[in-house]
C-alpha cells in the first residue's frame, strides 16, 4: 500500500512540475509575413481586407500575431531582396498576393537553407 501511494504522490509531484515549467515558457507569437509588388499606398485598401479577415478569426496584430510587411514599390527587382528579408526573419508564413511573388518566395526559400517550417499562401484579389 505504501508503494502505490509513493508512486502516486511521485506522480503528482511530476505533473505539478511539469506544470509550472510549462507555464514559465514564454507562448511564441505566430509571425505572418505579407510580401506585395507594389507600395503600401496602392496595397492598403487590399492590406486592410487582410488584416480584417484575420482578427474576424481572432487574430490581431501586436496582441497575438505580429505582421511582417514588405513591400517592392513596383520594382520587381526587389522582391527577392525582401523575400530574402522575410525568410532571415523565420516568419512562419509567407502570403503573397500574385503567382509572380509566390515563385520569387518558393525560389528564396530554396536558396536560403531553413530549418523551420514555412507556407507560401497565395491570396485571392477578389
């Protein structure tokens, strides 16, 4: 009888640390990165679609998500500099807006050696 009630307390004492060091761990803040062709200006009313979309699921921006936007000023040439930025950054996902971005971002991602894993999301204009 005393051997189940050390193993039990033994057990409970396992769980309750266990716990607490859980509980110390900071919880990691999932990392969007936006990467868009063209500046801001001309992107915002798109921009703001998105990040309404996404805190209509719950998710907010500086509270339990953080965004990470790149923008190549319609100078194609700078996208792969930004997706380079993005993927140094280890963003856990990457949503882009056309299939041109999208393949400037998958060939970043083969060029750059990660060892996290990231998505590619390619999201509608309309």
């Amino acid at each position: 009888m005393s051997t189940t009630v050390y193993r039990l307390a033994l057990c409970a004492m396992l769980l309750a640390l266990s716990s607490s060091a859980t509980a110390q761990q900071p919880k990691k803040v999932p990392r969007i990165g936006y990467l868009d062709a063209f500046s801001s200006s001309v992107t915002a009313e798109r921009v703001g679609s998105f990040v309404r979309g996404l805190r209509d699921l719950g998710w907010v921006d500086g509270q339990n998500i953080s965004i990470e936007y790149r923008y190549a000023d319609g100078k194609p040439e700078r996208l792969a500099e930004l997706a380079a930025d993005l993927v140094d950054l280890k963003v856990d996902i990457i949503v882009v807006q056309s299939n041109t971005v999208a393949r400037v971002v998958a060939d970043a991602t083969k060029t750059i050696r990660s060892s996290w894993p990231m998505a590619v999301i390619l999201w509608p204009l309309a």
